[in-house]
C-alpha cells in the first residue's frame, strides 16, 4: 500500500458513520448509488467553495453541523489524512529514527473530526515499533471532537485487533485555541500537529503573521518535548503558503525552534526574498482516490487527483532532514516547482544553500553524469556539483553531476 493510499477499513467505517449500515453493505459490493451519496454530494460541494473561492464566507464553527460533518468525514477527510502521514514518513527518514519509540504522546490542535490524530494512529501503528499511543485532540468545537473520540475509538480497535500489543488513549477538550488560552493541556508531546488551523488563527487582524508565530513559540514552549516535533499542515492556496512562509521566517529568527523540513536549511525564506508574489512553496503528490471520492467528484464537478498542501515541521534539537541525506555528495537542494520542458532544454526551481534559482539543462548539455536532473520532481532532494551561475539562472552543464537522494 502506498504511503497516500486510503485504509479500505476506515473508508468503510466512514460510510457506516455518515450514510448508515445499509450504504455499508453496498459500499462493500463496489459503487455506492448516487441517489445515496447525492445530499452529501451538495454539502461537499458548498464546503469545497468555502475552502477555497469562499473563504470568507465559511462559518468559524462549520464543523457544528450535521450535514458538515458528514461532508467532511467522507470527503475530506481522507484527501487530508495522507498528508500527516506524509510528514511523519519525513520524520521516520532520520538517519536517528525519531518514531522509533515504546511510547508517543500526540497533541492535535484544532483537531476538528479527527483527521490527523486518526492517520497518525494509523501511520504509527502499521509502520512504527510504537506500543502506546496517547493522544489529545484540541477543538473549540464539542460536535466535531465527539466525532473525533468516536471515529478514533473505533478503529484504533480495528488495529487493535491487528496489533494485540498496541495501546491506544484519546483525550478531548472543548477549547477556543488562542495563546493565552492554552491551559488545561498537561505534560509535554513528542508530536503536535497543526492542521489546517494556523491560516484560520487571527486572520484578518492586523499584526496577524506574527501573532501566529508566537502562537508557535508558546506551544513549543509550553508542550514540545525537548526530541519532539511540530508538524503545520496548511492549504495550498498562493494566500495561506505565502504566508505560512512569512510566519517560518519570524519563528525562525525569534525562537530556538529549527526547521526539520521541507526547507534545508535555517536561513530566511530565499523563495520570498528572491521570487516574486507569484511564487509560493507547497507540495502535490499523486494519490489513488477512494471510490466515493471518484464518485463524488464526478457529481460535483471536481477533480481531486492530487494532494497538495503547504506545510513545514519544527523541532529544537537541530535535527533536519537533510541528515538523512548528509552522505551526499556537492551542494544540496529542493524541488519547489516541477519540471518543465521546452524546445532544447528543461528547468526547475530549486531552493537550497540559501537560494532560491531556476536550474536548467540544455538538451545538447545531456550526459550520463547529469542525466538525473531530467528526473527531478516537486519535492524531491537531489546534489549537485560542478554546476555554472549565470546571472539569471544555474546552469547544469557537461561537467555538472546531479545526485537524486533515494525516496
């Protein structure tokens, strides 16, 4: 299974909660009957505008209704759940095997139905040693983190059963998230995740970014343990990553906090001091598309074929991915953008070693040493020595050597 695969069980699950037992057994036969998923279809496709052409009109407790919910437990919820996992699979890569614990204590904030907290119970159990799991999901909304308690309870058992040996704990409260707001919340966690909330904190206020970055600040303060980590998952819309960059920049320079990935390194944002304000940093990955999502796409219009998402992990330890790839060989960089391809040559944006630079390779330039260029994709690591500065652009030439780091 891949990594963004959705669990067939949990999507079973999900159909049984919002649609009934019924719709389950039907589930379980192939398609479901678009006359059965028709009201929820309408509710995904009002939530879909709200995220995005409608921000301004989506409701600060949305998850309060019914019909909401619903929409969002069966469609997104599992568009969302690959990406913690995503994150956790760049936090596994560690040459020092960070997940690799008897015991992980999770903090969800802004938990809402309970993406996060259930795909990091999933990752952890099927690809970890983790024998207890202890997690506390944090919500202004009641309805939503009931139906977080009730979703995670029932298939923390379906991997129970799986895994006699595992131990699996929740804790809910009701809690408005600001800074001065965050008591009631005991001891220190090995994972906090931030999903989807950071955007929402604050917004429209003046001195907004920086409010959120002391947001940060406070809860890795307050909560982070001294080998834990921050993961912020945001939307990937120009808007909410530029100014998630923004917000790594003033953490970055203000706190202790280090960032683990996506960025190499430490340095301020290359991409915001260098592009332009049509620039923005977020990931797509390709992903296989649960059957009700493939069928509620093609009643509402949409096309959901890929995951993308901004997002950037902290921790105070120092620790980055690019450990994992320290053996490498030259100077070690990011894709942000993918590959394009014209007459004669190809290029990509890559950032790294404090810059933000268009890499091309011209067709008559191709050799057997720098023949892995062509290969790079959004997100990828990959080395490179030899390579030529133009004053516009890096140029991989005949001597240039490109190394991709292993997926």
């Amino acid at each position: 299974m891949m990594i963004t695969d959705f669990p067939p069980e949990l999507e079973r699950l999900i159909v049984q909660r919002t649609l009934g037992e019924e719709a389950a057994r039907q589930f379980e036969q192939g398609l479901l009957p678009n006359r059965v998923l028709a009201p929820l279809a309408r509710a995904v496709a009002e939530l879909s505008a709200r995220f995005t052409t409608e921000r301004n009109l989506l409701p600060a407790k949305y998850t309060d209704s019914k019909a909401a919910r619903a929409a969002y437990l069966l469609y997104f919820l599992p568009a969302n759940f690959p990406k913690t996992a995503l994150l956790l699979d760049e936090l596994a890569a560690h040459p020092d095997s960070l997940l690799q614990k008897e015991h992980i204590r999770i903090l969800d904030l802004g938990s809402g139905v309970g993406t996060a907290t259930v795909s990091a119970l999933n990752y952890l159990a099927r690809k970890t040693q983790v024998r207890s799991i202890e997690a506390v999901a944090v919500d202004s909304s009641a309805e939503a983190l009931a139906e977080c308690r009730s979703l995670a309870t029932e298939f923390a058992q379906l991997l129970e059963d799986e895994s006699p040996n595992l131990s699996f704990k929740l804790a809910t409260i009701v809690k408005s998230l600001k800074v001065d707001s965050l008591d009631g919340i005991n001891g220190s966690f090995d994972i906090i995740i931030a999903s989807n909330l950071l955007n929402e904190l604050f917004s429209g206020q003046e001195g907004s970014l920086r409010d959120r970055a002391r947001f940060i600040k406070s809860v890795a303060q307050k909560f982070l343990a001294a080998d834990g980590s921050i993961l912020i998952i945001e939307p990937s819309l120009r808007s909410t990553t530029r100014e998630l960059q923004m917000v790594r920049d003033l953490v970055v320079a203000e706190s202790e906090l280090n960032i683990y990935s996506p960025c190499l390194f430490d340095d301020l944002c290359p991409m915001l001091r260098e592009g332009t304000e049509r620039d923005w940093c977020h990931s797509a990955y390709p992903w296989h598309r649960p059957q009700t999502i493939k069928q509620i796409d093609q009643m509402i219009g949409n096309r959901k074929e890929s995951l993308k998402f901004a997002y950037m992990i902290f921790r105070r330890d120092g620790k980055q991915l690019r450990d994992a790839v320290s053996n490498l060989p030259g100077s070690l960089w990011r894709a942000v953008g993918d590959m394009q391809t014209e007459k004669g040559r190809s290029f990509i944006y890559l950032c790294g070693e404090g810059s933000y630079r268009r890499h091309t390779l011209l067709k008559r330039d191709r050799t057997p040493e720098n023949r892995a260029f062509e290969d790079i994709e959004r997100g990828d690591i990959a080395s490179i020595s030899g390579y030529i500065e133009k004053e516009k652009e890096t140029r991989i030439g005949r001597e240039t050597t490109v190394t991709k780091a292993k997926e």
